[in-house]
C-alpha cells in the first residue's frame, strides 16, 4: 500500500508539473565542422579528469612522464587531484578545468587522465562559446565519449577518441599519435594482428556484416554513454554519418537494449555506414537463452542495408585507432578500415 501510495504521489505531482522536451532533430542548429589547430613537440597540453577520480597515485605519475615522452610540458587541472565520491571532484570543478584549459592560450591540446563515469553531469557547465573560438584538440576515451558528442553537437569542434593519458602508450598507440598529430597524415586505420603459432589469424579479425563502402562524418564512442545522453541537446545529429560504437563488461541483453535505444532515437536510420569496435568481457551471463553480440547486431544492423563490419581496434584495448571525432571519413566494410579523407587539423 504504501508503494501503491508513493507511485501515486509521483503520478500527481509529474501531473502538475510543464513538459519538457528536447529537439532531437536539431533542425533549428546546423553546426559547422570546426577543425582544431595542429600541435607539435614541445607544446603545453593540459591534463584534467573529467570523469572519474584516480585512486593510484602512481597514475598521476605515469600520465605525466607517458606525455612528456611524447614531447609535451604538461599542465595539470587544479582539480586532477580532488576526489567527490567516485568523482574527480564536484561538478563546477571538473567543468571549469575543461574550461580553462580551453580558454588558456598556452595550451595546445587536452588529455583526460581517465575515464570511468561523471563526464554527463558538467555538459551543462560547459563554455561551449570559448571553445568554438579557441579549438584545440581533446584526448580521451570511454566516458569522455559524452564531451566527444556534446562539443559536437554544440559546436562542430573535431575531437579524438582515443587512449588516456594513464591510458597503454605502447609502440602501436605512440607511432599512430605522431602519424596523426605531429605529421597530419590522412590516416589509414586498419588491425594490425600480432605474431602466432596458430593455423590462421585468430586475433583482431573483422567481421564483414554487410560489404561496400561509404563516406560521410564519422561519429560515436562508446555505446553506454552514448545512449545515456540520447534526447538531450548534446546528442549529435547523425545524418549521414559513420556509426562507431565499443563497450566493456555489458552483457548482450544489455547490449540489445541500448541498440534498440539507437533504433527509436532514429540514429540507426540516419547512418551511412556502421562500424563495431570491441566488446571487452561482454560475454552472455547467466540466465536462459541469451542473444549473442553477433545476433544483436545482425537484427538491428543487417536490415539497414548499409557498410557495416566489426571487430575494428577501437575500445577498451591496449592497441586502439585514434579515430577524430566528426573529421569526414571513408569505410570499407570489405576490408575492415577507416581512411581521413580531409585534413583533420587548421
């Protein structure tokens, strides 16, 4: 009764209160494709964490040393430090080290420490004005996936989806950053597979879900967080974009879910062309008759008749594509790659 008692309060009380929706479509707000200023060795980044608080203190350390070998000064957030529950501080803290460090003239670019949750809560708090006037690049993965969309979405600004700067710098991750960075390559991402005794290939396979290739914006991340932002104005307009999507730890029933979000959002019927990263540890759990991945992404991606493939080397994985967030690309499902076909820098 007293449950029966509560959802009723709740009933009366959304009854009284004005609705409140959002423009999807964005029809009223066409941004333009701003492309952020080059960088080069020697250049301050700013390091923040906009997400979640680092419990290892020797992570401060390894993101430091990791850009410094890369050839950077590194400014730290004020609040890289600060711990709000599981968050690296309060909300105005994490927003305004964004912030300045947009607004700071001396900083070249900006790298996320970590990811993990908390990156959605500051989109509101963001001066998405200074950036459009000072574009520089931002760096980061998994839960930055919602400063990827939002700036997208608010202001055109090209971004880059890839490692942390506590992240894995191997010999992989450190040769692509230059290529795409200090020497502005129109990058080709295709898997590399490593040495094995093994018959035939077995690791970093694509899967050609649909072959052909396909051009246009290429736009995503990571699936949790994207979805988690649908409906908001920090959802980017997906017409005639490429799909990209990872995610880790979430069991197939979940994942069909938030693929069916993607469905009637509409996002999946405005695609061009569909890429699949890496599901790391998304194995079927317990329970009776779970879907696979495969077969949640053969029922929602197959009837759209477009490019798709997965198994690209985007996610949560040591070696990972530093793929540039709303740069104009072209995917080849046939054979599993993603070439820059513009300058992704001024």
């Amino acid at each position: 009764m007293q449950k029966r008692a509560f959802l009723k309060s709740l009933g009366l009380l959304s009854a009284s209160l004005p609705l409140v929706s959002w423009d999807t479509t964005h029809k009223s707000y066409d941004p333009k494709t701003i492309l952020p200023k080059a960088i080069k060795k020697g250049d301050t980044v700013g390091l923040i964490s906009p997400s979640a608080a680092t419990a290892d203190r020797m992570q401060f350390t390894y993101a430091k040393e990791a850009l410094e070998a890369l050839g950077f000064q590194v400014k730290s957030g004020k609040s890289l430090k600060n711990r709000y529950g599981h968050l690296a501080g309060t909300d105005e803290e994490r927003a305004g080290d964004l912030n300045e460090m947009f607004a700071d003239g001396d900083v070249k670019a900006i790298v996320s420490i970590r990811g993990g949750s908390g990156a959605a809560r500051i989109l509101p708090m963001i001066d998405y004005k200074a950036i459009s006037k000072n574009p520089k690049p931002l760096l980061g993965y998994s839960d930055i996936t919602a400063l990827h969309c939002a700036i997208q979405a608010q202001t055109g600004l090209v971004t880059f989806h890839g490692p942390m700067g506590s992240g894995s710098w191997n010999s992989f991750n450190v040769s692509q950053f230059e290529k795409v960075f200090f020497e502005r390559e129109k990058v080709t991402y295709e898997n590399v597979h490593t040495a094995s005794d093994e018959l035939v290939v077995k690791n970093n396979r694509i899967q050609t879900l649909r072959g052909g290739t396909a051009q246009g914006k290429i736009l995503g991340g990571n699936l949790t967080v994207l979805t988690g932002i649908s409906g908001s104005p920090y959802y980017p307009d997906f017409r005639d974009s490429i799909l990209f999507i990872e995610d880790i730890g979430e069991d197939p029933y979940k994942m069909d879910r938030m693929m069916s979000t993607l469905k009637l959002n509409g996002t999946l019927d405005r695609i061009k062309g569909f890429i699949f990263g890496q599901c790391t540890d998304c194995e079927p759990g317990g329970g009776y008759g779970s879907l696979t991945l495969d077969q949640v992404l053969d029922d929602y991606i197959l009837p759209l008749g477009i490019p798709a493939y997965s198994g690209a080397m985007i996610g949560h994985i040591p070696k990972q594509f530093i793929i540039p967030v709303g740069a104009r690309v072209e995917m080849n499902a046939d054979k599993g790659t993603i070439s820059l076909v513009e300058s992704v820098f001024q």
